[in-house]
C-alpha cells in the first residue's frame, strides 16, 4: 500500500514551484532588509526576517507531509544562489538551519497540526534558527545584550506574522480558487464545506 507520507510527483512539482518564486523574492529581500537594517537598526531588520520563512511554512501546510518544510527551504535557498545571491554558503546553511527550525515545529505536534497555532511556532522556530546561524556567522555579539534580546523577540514575532500567519493567509486565498483541490489543504477545505452543508 501506497505510504501517505510520501510525496508525489504533483506535490514535488507544486513544492518546488512555491520555493523557486520564494527563492527569487528572498534575493530582492535581502537589498530590501539592508535598506532597513541602515535605517531602523538591527532590531527594525529583525521585524522583516519572517519573509524568508514563508517557504516552508506555506509548502507544509498545502502539501501537509514531513520534511516538506525543509525541503522547500533547501529548494528556495538553492534558487536563490542561481538567480545571483553571491553568499552561497551562507544562504545554503541558513536554508538548512532555518527549514529545520520550521520542520521542528511542525514536527512537535507529529505532523498532525497544521492549523494557525502550529504555523506560527514553525514560523518562530524558523527565525530563531535564523538569529542563531548569524549570530555566530556576523557576531551579533557585537551588540548590547539589550538590542540582541530586542533583535531576537522582533525576529520571532515576524515569524509568527509573517510566516505563520501571512502563508496562511495565502494558502487559504488560494485554496478558495481550487487550484489547490488536489493536496491535502484543498481536501481538507471540501471536507468542511460538506460538514458545515451537513452531508
């Protein structure tokens, strides 16, 4: 019998479809987040960073499988390196570190929530493993504790903001077309329409 957790080809193209457009849009975040880092400092930067962790988050909670969140980061990551980013090391750990900070929290509720509150802890843990991967890299060190800790909370509620609750958003828009009718989030979607028309 076919293991449900094994992603198919149709998910595998959709994943890495999501992760290619993410992975293009992080290169312009990057100039985008200097531009804010030099005018609002390192904690306003810290309230951008969420962006590059709605890769994974969105990938999971429409495909809804394990290691989807990791993979999409990797696949971001790795487009984001081809279309120009000149760090590739750096943008190759940091989308390991952060899709596996995204797929731990996935990952705590065993792959079974994928509602608002679970989102949101992947996003969380996704910038946390940002903040922890260029703390070593650029020494954040070099800050006060005081603006460090700031830099650290405004990190995780982008997070929870942007990855958890932005990538939800979307996903949901998108499942409303039906484009998304065939993975587990547009299944879900017409399993509660047919509860709530109580058939």
């Amino acid at each position: 019998m076919k293991n449900s957790k094994t992603l198919n080809l149709r998910e595998i193209v959709v994943m890495a479809s999501i992760a290619i457009v993410f992975g293009v849009l992080y290169l312009g975040w990057i100039f985008f987040g200097q531009v804010v880092r030099g005018v609002l400092g390192p904690v306003g930067w810290g309230l951008i960073t969420g962006v590059w962790i709605m890769a994974p988050t969105m990938c999971a909670y429409i495909i809804q499988k394990p290691g989807v969140a990791l993979a999409a980061e990797l696949i971001a990551a790795v487009t984001e390196i081809l279309v120009g980013s000149v760090n590739a090391g750096t943008v190759l750990l940091l989308g390991f570190t952060q899709g596996l900070g995204a797929e731990i929290g996935l990952a705590l509720f065993l792959y079974r929530n994928y509602k608002l509150p679970g989102l949101m802890l992947a996003g969380v843990l996704g910038t946390f493993a940002n903040f922890m991967t260029t703390y070593v890299l650029y020494g954040y060190s070099q800050y006060s504790p005081l603006v460090t800790w700031l830099m650290l909370g405004a990190m995780m509620i982008s997070g929870a903001i942007f990855a958890g609750l932005g990538s939800k958003k979307i996903s949901d828009a998108l499942s409303c077309t039906g484009v998304l009718d065939n993975f587990a989030l547009g299944k879900l979607r017409r399993q509660n329409q047919e509860l709530n028309k109580g058939v």
